[in-house]
C-alpha cells in the first residue's frame, strides 16, 4: 500500500509560472524524498528531507516538511516547459530501512 | 560510470512463459530494488536486496523470484508469465549510507504478457 499521496493527481500550468505539489502520509518518517519521472523514463532523485528539517532548496526547488500534520510539499518556481514529468513523493520509515514507498505522483504539464 | 543498467529494454511473453531480466550497477551500492510500475499505482516493491547473497519480499512478490549473487547483479525471474504481470519494469540501486541515501534508477523494462 502507498505511503504517500501526492496532490493533485495533474497540474497544468503555464511557463513562468509556480507549480505546488503536495504529499501526505501515515506513518513516522526517517525522511522524505522527492524524485522526477520524464515519460518512458526511469525516475530521478530530486531532493532529500530529513524529519528534523522544515525546508530545504535546491535550484529551483523548494521543499518543506510538516512532521506534525504529516505532508510535505514540493514548489517548483519560475517553471520551464522542460519541468514537464510526474513527481513522486516517497518516505523512508522512521528507524531509517533505506526502503522508501513511494505514493501514485502529480503528473505536471508546463505549457511553453 | 553507466549507472543502472536493465536488460532487455522490451518483452513479449504469452502466458505461462518464464523469463529473467536482469539488473546491473557499476556504483558498488549495497542495496537493489525491483518495482512494478502500473498506470495509477505509482511504484510498487516486488523484492529488495541488502547486499550481496541476500533477498527480501517486498509489498507486491507473488510470481516472481530474485537472485543476487554478485553485488552489481540483481535478477528478476517470472516462472510462469501471467497477464496481470504486463507492465513496466524498474530496478534501483541506493549506497545505503546515511549521507547518502538515494535511489539510482535503471531505464526500465516494458513487459508484455498475452
């Protein structure tokens, strides 16, 4: 069963604009992870949250973490038509496995 | 460094068919996935490996069997090919470090059952 549950399922923006994504999950969490899925492709890894950390920036990205209400959400800015993919949220379970779950994804659209 | 690699890129089965795919890393990383990706289910663990010589279940491992006897190899064996087993197919790799902890992924298979 999935962990996490990405918000929403699709998002359709125009480029220049800002796109959120939101994920929720059950359990304690060791850690949270953000990967990249471009069509027909294997996916790739963004950004890593660690429970004891609120936010965390990367280029363009923008992750927080909410360990109290259990979510996280991923804030793309300024997005390209390049950003067009699914994203993945997966957690790692408290204790650390190194067996994260991934949840269905937001598949985002940027129209150039 | 080739990363991830899987072979084959594309298979057709007919049911009751039996096939082996096979995954390969070059980053001597400790652990190795294998995950079913279905439209509208996101990923799902079939079995992992945390190390050489050893296997475990995963949330969804019923029809298949995995191998791995050298650390840069992760098998991935269907006996008897069923059409619930059409799907795309993905192996990961991940060093499994606390610094480090991320998943490395292959390019997948896209398997076929009639």
């Amino acid at each position: 069963s999935q962990q996490g549950e990405e918000d929403p399922q699709a998002l359709s923006i125009q480029e220049g604009e800002n796109a959120t994504m939101n994920c929720s999950y059950k359990t304690s969490i060791n850690n949270l992870q953000w990967y990249r899925q471009n069509s027909g492709r294997g996916l790739v890894h963004l950004i890593l949250i660690r429970s004891n950390e609120r936010e965390k920036h990367s280029g363009r990205l923008r992750v927080t973490l909410d360990t109290s209400k259990k979510s996280s959400s991923l804030l793309i800015t300024a997005s390209r038509a390049a950003d067009t993919a699914s994203y993945f949220c997966a957690t790692d379970a408290a204790g650390g496995s190194y067996i994260p779950t991934f949840g269905r994804g937001t598949s985002l659209i940027v129209h150039p | 460094n080739a990363g991830v690699t899987q072979t084959p890129k594309f298979r057709v089965l007919k049911t009751g068919q039996s096939m082996t795919l096979l995954c390969a890393q070059d980053m001597n990383h400790e652990y190795m996935y294998w995950y079913r990706q279905d439209p509208g289910m996101g990923l799902r663990l079939i079995h992992y490996s945390v190390g050489e010589g050893t296997t475990a279940k995963g949330e969804v491992p019923d029809g298949y069997n995995v191998s791995r006897l050298k650390k840069q190899n992760f098998l991935l064996g269907l006996e008897s090919a069923a059409p619930s087993q059409t799907s795309v197919y993905f192996c990961a790799s991940n060093p499994g470090t606390s610094e480090y902890n991320e998943q490395f992924f292959g390019p997948g298979t896209r398997l076929t059952v009639l």
